[in-house]
C-alpha cells in the first residue's frame, strides 16, 4: 500500500534537523517502548513484515504527528489485539483482565542471544534466476492494496540489476500470514533522470532492493 | 503513586506504562528481559562497531576485499550479528562516488554495526528528500561534495542493512586501526557526513 510511510521523494516535510549528540532516548518511555516492542516480537506471534504493514496502517494524520516510537507503540497496540493477547477493554482501562500464560514469553536470560540471533530471512530456493546482472528491466507500475517493498516513487520505471542476493522471505505474503513464499531479491539501480526528471541532480542514481515478482524484463 | 504525580505523565509516558503493566502482569513479558534489551542497545551496540569494521578495512587490504564480497561473514568474524544486520553489504566511497543509506518505507538500519538509528534517520523530511535532492540534504549536514561526484542512494527496500566505508581520511599513514576508528563518524558510515580530519 502506498500508505503514509511511502515517502521517497514526497515534498513538504521540511529541513532535516540532525541533533547534536543524541541521546539513544529522548524520555523514558521510548527505551520501554523499544524494550516492550521487540520483547513481544520474540512471543513468535507475528513476523516483522505484519509488524511493518500494522505501522503504516496507521492513519496518515497519526503516522506524521507520531515520533517513531509512538508509531511502534500504537502498531503494537493493534498487533496484540488482533492476535488475541490483550482485549480492547484491557486497553481502555489498563487493567490486565485476563491471564493466559505464554510459555514463549522472553526470558532475560535468553535476551542476549535472540538479539545475536536476529532473524535470518534468506531462503533457498530451486528455480533458476529470470533475471541477469546488467540486465534492464522495469519495476511493475502496481499499487497493491496489502504490504509491499515496492516504494510507489520506482512503480513503473526501468532500471539495470546489479547483483542477485538469491531467495528471500516475500513481505508481500508474509505479512498477511500467507507464509514465507521465498523469492529471489536483486538490487536494481535506477538512473534519477528516469525516477524523476531530466534536470534531476545530476550523476544521481538511486538503487533498491526488489523481488523478481515486482519487475518485468524490458 | 499518589494521583497528582499522574498529571505529570506526559500521554505516551503514560500509554507505555500501562501496556507495560497489563502485558507483565499477563504473563506476556518479563520486566527483566525489557531492561536486558534496553541495556543492550543503550550500552552494548553503537556506532563503535561499524567504526571498527570501517578502520580495519583501511588497514587490512584482505578484510577489505572480504567485507566487498561477503560483509555479512565478514562482519561476524569481529562478532557484530543479530538483529537488523542479519544481511550486511558494505558500500565503498571513492574518489568520484559517494554514497548514501536511506531507508524511505520505515527505518531500516544496520543496528549490529551502528546501534539505533537517530530520529533525524527516521524522519519524514530525511526519508522523502534524499532520494530526489541528496545534495541538498547533505548540505543541511555541512556537507557539500564536489562538482561531479557521482551520487549513490541507497534505499533499504529489504533486509539487507547497508554500511558505508568512506575514504581514509589523509595524512593518517602508519596509524593504528585503533587510532582511525576514533575519526569515524556515524554519519559517515550513513553517507551523511564525512570522517574527522586529523588534527
């Protein structure tokens, strides 16, 4: 979806303000926040495609005016909910009403290693590649209403692959609970005159990282 | 906690600590594990990792040319792995290409080699305008490359997590990968900024 997250090359948001010696945290509860956030992650309940789609579903007016925390809390909220952990009503009172026990809650002790770990989402796949390096090709000028990596910005327009990264989980699928449905990954390098206009800044190009099934050969 | 100092809780303050009290008190999460993760982040990962990769690349031609190839292993043989750098490429500065990392669909950012991204990183205005007017932007860092550097934007379209390995700076022969990794910048590992000059 091209929803309020999609925003290469959108006009209006202003300077960018880089701040002189960040904090990691700017108040208290966005170190609980991410504390929280990637604590629920590993009860295994949803993949991060579905934690990335409930994010920019929020509505646009709520998605700008929200720092990044704030959206992260916020998905969380509808991600709980809708996988049946806590209740709408818990959430209107802050009150715990009921106690279903999850055995995959994260320990403390098993923190340092999830975090190590990560989540790996290359796959194997066994068809061959459609696509060669150098090869020029066209991202597909489709608007799908579900989850997708294609930003619209690209949607329609031609590029060379650059490298072959081989199989990987398909955010299209996988954030809709429709499983990994791994798919070869290439890096496509587009040129800025064809992303946005001839008098684009000149010796620009812009490149991102696609699955096969958003490009048609030329 | 007496009501008043409830007035005092700013509304996320606020919202946090009441998913945080239902969702510990449901068996859901464990207080300890948050601040397990919180300390990690906090104290443990940061962009003293990617800034050690960066210096022993300018001081160890055949790391250099591993991190090219493979930076995933290459990385994880100095230990940086998990979470957000569980696929690492390693992008190379040279002297008519510069490159930059954007993450324009959310915030997508190498945390093994360079810890939390800063807000500016996640910001809207960064996000949209970097992939139509990188220059400008970069200016708005105090950075203004010369006429006819070729640009390179990179946007992180999916789990590959990008590090750029800027130009050593000059005048740094004969330093030590411990002494070079203090000229760099997190915003040169971004493409943002440049590393310190030697004083």
């Amino acid at each position: 979806m091209n929803g309020p997250h999609d925003l290469g090359g959108k006009m209006g948001f202003g300077p960018v303000l880089p701040e002189a010696d960040e904090p990691w945290f700017h108040a208290p509860w966005e170190a609980r926040a991410l504390g929280v956030v990637l604590a629920c992650g590993a009860l295994g309940r949803w993949t991060l495609d579905e934690s990335r789609h409930a994010r920019e579903c929020l509505p646009p007016a709520t998605y700008y005016a929200a720092s990044y925390y704030e959206i992260w809390i916020r998905a969380l909220e509808v991600l709980l909910t809708r996988h049946g952990l806590i209740t709408p009503a818990e959430l209107a009172t802050g009150t715990a009403l009921e106690r279903p026990a999850d055995a995959r809650r994260l320990g403390a002790e098993r923190v340092p290693a999830v975090l190590a770990r990560g989540t790996p989402c290359d796959r194997p796949l066994s068809e061959p590649p459609r696509f060669a390096t150098g090869q020029r090709v066209r991202a597909k000028n489709a608007h799908p209403r579900g989850h997708t990596r294609l930003p619209v910005y690209l949607a329609g327009k031609e590029g060379v692959i650059e490298s072959d990264h081989g199989g990987f989980v398909l955010p299209d699928a996988n954030a809709h609970g429709k499983g990994e449905v791994p798919e070869r990954l290439y890096t496509v390098v587009f040129d800025a005159a064809e992303v946005w206009s001839a008098d684009s800044e000149p010796g620009l190009t812009i490149s991102a990282d696609l699955w096969e099934g958003y490009l048609d050969r030329l | 906690m007496p009501h008043d100092h409830d007035n005092h809780l700013d509304p996320m303050e606020a919202r946090v600590r009441a998913l945080e009290t239902i969702l510990t008190r449901k068996g859901l999460i464990e207080t300890a594990a948050v601040d397990a993760i919180i300390e990690t982040y906090a104290e443990k990962v940061g962009p003293q990792n990617g800034a050690a990769v960066v210096a022993r690349a300018w001081t160890d031609p055949a790391f250099a040319d591993w991190l090219e190839r493979d930076a995933t292993a290459a990385v994880a043989s100095m230990g940086f792995t998990g979470r957000q750098g569980e696929h690492v490429r390693a992008v190379f500065n040279a002297p008519d290409l510069h490159h930059v990392i954007v993450c324009t669909l959310c915030s997508c950012y190498p945390w093994s080699l360079l810890g939390l991204p800063p807000v500016w990183y996640k910001s809207p205005a960064y996000r949209s305008r970097v992939v139509i007017e990188p220059r400008a932007v970069l200016a708005e860092f105090g950075l203004d490359l010369p006429e006819g550097t070729k640009l390179r934007v990179w946007d992180s379209t999916a789990e590959l997590r990008y590090l750029v390995v800027p130009m050593r700076p000059e005048g740094t022969e004969g330093w030590s990968a411990e002494a070079l990794a203090e000229l760099v910048t997190r915003e040169s590992m971004i493409g943002t900024g440049l590393p310190r000059v030697p004083a």
